[in-house]
C-alpha cells in the first residue's frame, strides 16, 4: 500500500467518526484535506482555503 492509499484508508476512518459525531465532511473539505497531506498547497494556503469554506457554509445556513 502506497502513502496516497494509506492516507485514504486512514481519511476515510476518521470521517466516519466524525460523522458518527454529527458532522458532516462535504466534497469540498476532503479535496482541501488531500491537498494539504499530500503537498499539493501549504498549511497556509489550507488555512486561508478552510476559512473560505467556512464563511461559504455560514452563509449558506442563514435563515435555516
């Protein structure tokens, strides 16, 4: 098993806890998570990335 496909099998066990917790991992934040374990941007870039994702959730949730 090779680094991309361990993280995967690791990624995916984690998300299942945290979604047994309540939360919910869209699309958007596993593509931002990968980038990040596997070199492709920056913790910096992953932080700036994360708050977008954020704000974009907190606007799409007002007046629910």
């Amino acid at each position: 098993m090779n680094d991309v496909e361990s993280f995967k099998k690791q990624f995916a066990s984690a998300k299942s806890s945290v979604e047994i917790s309540g939360f919910i991992i869209t699309p958007e934040m596993e593509d931002l998570i990968f980038r990040e374990a596997t070199g492709t941007i920056t913790f910096e870039e992953f932080i700036r990335e994360a708050k977008l994702l954020v704000k974009k959730a907190g606007e799409n949730s007002e007046g629910v």
